[in-house]
C-alpha cells in the first residue's frame, strides 16, 4: 500500500526482525521518507533510519532489509541501486546481509516483488534472488 500511495516516486523503508543462517525473517515493515522525491531514486532520511534502529534494537530485534520500488521497471536492482549500496569507490557493501526487496509498480494491479541479497561487489554475477519470509 506503501508503495502504491507514493507512485510515480519510488519510495523506500526498512525491513524488521530476525535472520537465520540462511532466511530473512520480517516481522515489521517501516516507512522511511526518501529525501529524492524522485521516479529513479530514493535516499532514505538517515535520522529515521537510526531512530527505526535504535526502537527495534531494544525490542530485540534488528534491520533485516531495506525496500524500495520500481514504479515503471522490472524489480531488479538498477545500477544506482548497486552504487548506492556499495560506499563510494569501494566494493564494500553499506548493509552487509542486508535483503534488497524491490517491488515493480509497472502494473499497479499486481505489484511484483522480488528480493535479493547482494555478494559485495558491483558486478550483476553478485546479486542473488532470495526468498524472505513474512510473519502475520
């Protein structure tokens, strides 16, 4: 619904629980403003993002995943996807383990999501479709 509200700008959040050696359990979604307003990129407001981090990180939980959306493209991470998770001009990932779940909004009545989980470094042969479970 997120996602939807916010079409044509991609739009961005974090998502919340537990992850086992090999899943990513999501217990919680969280919307985080994205400081682009723009259809090809979000930025995520790093003052909600560290107080979504401290709140969970009480509660025993911990950030398993960011989300954003594609509002008219497949949901595969774009090469600004890639350079934005990397820092700048290194292969070093931000979010190490992260999930990257992208949801394609290109036919608002089917959103299409998919999650990946990105290898380190830059190239496509390093990013890995993955499924994640949701908890009701």
């Amino acid at each position: 619904a997120h996602g939807l509200r916010g079409k044509p700008l991609e739009i961005c959040g974090l998502l919340v629980g537990r992850q086992t050696d090999s899943d990513s359990i999501v217990s919680e979604v969280h919307e985080v403003d994205s400081k682009d307003l723009s259809e090809k990129t979000y930025s995520m407001d790093p003052l909600k993002y560290m107080k979504i981090e401290t709140d969970v990180q009480k509660r025993g939980l911990k950030i398993v995943g960011i989300y954003h959306t594609h509002p008219a493209t497949e949901p595969y991470p774009s090469p600004t996807d890639m350079e934005r998770a990397h820092w700048e001009g290194s292969d070093d990932l931000i979010f190490p383990g992260y999930s990257y779940l992208i949801v394609s909004l290109r036919d608002p009545a089917n959103p299409e999501p998919r999650s990946y989980k990105l290898e380190g470094k830059r190239r496509p042969e390093d990013v890995r479709e993955e499924t994640i479970h949701i908890e009701q």
